[in-house]
C-alpha cells in the first residue's frame, strides 16, 4: 500500500464512518474543530482504523498527539513503515 492509497483509505472511513463531506478532508483540517469529531468518536476511529490495517494503535502514545489530518496521516505512514501494513 502506498502512501496515497494509505490517505485515501482514511478518508474513505471519515466519509463513511463519520458522515464528513470529502471536501473537509484537508490534511490541516483539524479533527476536533474542523471535522467535529468527539472523545468517543476517537475511540472509534482507532477501532476502525485497527481493523482496517491490522495493527494495534490503542496503547501507541503517539496516537494521543494527532491533532490533524496530516498527524493521522503522518502517524498511520509510520505504523506501516514499522508494521509493512497493506
């Protein structure tokens, strides 16, 4: 999986999981403010993005910084660089 597949994975879960029109999806678009999301919401885009790439982020303390698109996207590019996720 490249890198663009990888953010175009992720966007494709914010559209479906969240309702969030594609045009907000900006990497500086911020998940709180921008995007709407909330604490729970959180918790369900780490069990959706865990399921869809297969690997545990729910104890990564890195998760706890992303703030943005691009910090999900960043993030996520180093878990399957670490991981070989596909």
């Amino acid at each position: 999986m490249t890198d663009a597949d990888l953010i175009q994975v992720v966007n494709q879960v914010f559209v479906e999981s969240f309702e969030i029109a594609p045009e907000k999806l900006t990497p500086a678009a911020h998940l709180f403010t921008d995007l709407g999301l909330d604490s729970l919401d959180m918790v369900d885009l780490v069990a959706v993005m865990q399921k869809r790439f297969g690997v545990k982020i729910r104890d990564d303390e890195r998760i706890r910084a992303v703030r943005t698109l691009q910090d999900l996207y960043n993030y996520l590019i180093a878990i399957k660089a670490e991981h070989q996720i596909a």
